[in-house]
C-alpha cells in the first residue's frame, strides 16, 4: 500500500516570502511542488525502502538567498489481515488472505481453533499457492464454520521480527 503524503516544507523555514523548487527528483516515485508550498510525494507501486529530493528554498526579495534541504522518505508496506473467509468456491474470500505478507516472504502463519488446536501452519504464505482455504491442513477436511485465532510473524524490511495475531470467522 503505497500511500501518498503531503509535505509541508516552509514548516521546516523561517525565509519569508520564499518560492520553493524541486531540483533533484526522487527516483523511486513522484513528487509535485503544490501551489501552498507543500510538496506531494507518491511512492512507485511494490516501492520498500528509501527514495529521497531535494528542494530550493530562495527569497523572492533576494533571489540571491538560498538554501535547499534534502528530504528522506521511508516507504514501508502494511501487512493487514481480513477476518472473513466463505470457502464455498465462488472466488470470493475462499481463503485467508494477508494482505502484503508476499512482500515479506520470510514468514510464517498459525491458525487456532477457538479450543487452541493448531488446525494450520505455513511458512512463506503468499496469498496465492500457500495459502488456507478453511481446510484443515493435515487431512485438508474442511473445518467446521466458527471463529479461528491466528498468529502470523514475519522479517520486515530491515529484517525485524512483526508480530500479528487476532481473529477471523470461517464460513464453510
């Protein structure tokens, strides 16, 4: 989910009556000089990491004067969790889907039946051939309709272990 972000740098300055300028732009997106002066950053689609521009500052009194600052973004990508599966084959929420676990392949997922049975586990889920469909893993029996608890944990991009953990309601 790479989310736009508006930036208002003549927060960051005390140059009255300044007309700002991008004069290196970011290489792993676009960003817009507005008419207030803030500047409009959208990283590229499936962008992590850093992507940075840099931007003058003059006084319109003095064109002489000025000074340009260097902006450094942080793009991440949110892993979010649906809780609602049908596994009934009409295409439509037939499995549990994560969204963003495919950029972080280093992972892995636990389902719980409300009794505290591990029902599923998978290491690398990828929302498409790793997946669960409702079924139980072992025997891929379909698990009854009811509530699931599931723990998933991944590398971020610096490698850091995420947590997430919370519940869904299979409907079979």
């Amino acid at each position: 989910m790479n989310i736009p972000i508006e930036i208002p740098i003549l927060n960051n300055d005390t140059t009255y009556n300044s007309t700002p300028t991008i004069t290196i732009f970011p290489l792993k997106g676009i960003a817009v000089l507005n008419e207030n002066n803030t500047i409009y950053y959208q990283p590229n689609n499936n962008f992590i990491g850093f992507d940075s521009f840099v931007y003058n500052l003059c006084s319109d009194n003095f064109p002489e004067h000025c000074s340009s600052a260097t902006v450094t973004i942080k793009v991440t990508h949110k892993v979010e969790v649906f809780n609602g599966i049908s596994a009934n084959n009409d295409n439509k929420n037939d499995y549990f889907h994560i969204l963003g676990i495919e950029k972080y392949p280093n992972n892995k997922v636990l389902i719980f039946s409300k009794d505290a049975k591990k029902v599923f586990e998978c290491f690398n889920y990828n929302n498409e051939t790793n997946v669960f469909e409702g079924k139980y893993k072992k025997t891929l029996k379909s698990l009854p309709s009811n509530t699931y608890f599931y723990f998933i944990e991944y590398k971020d991009e610096n490698q850091q272990t995420q947590n997430l953990k919370g519940w869904f309601y299979l409907k079979n």
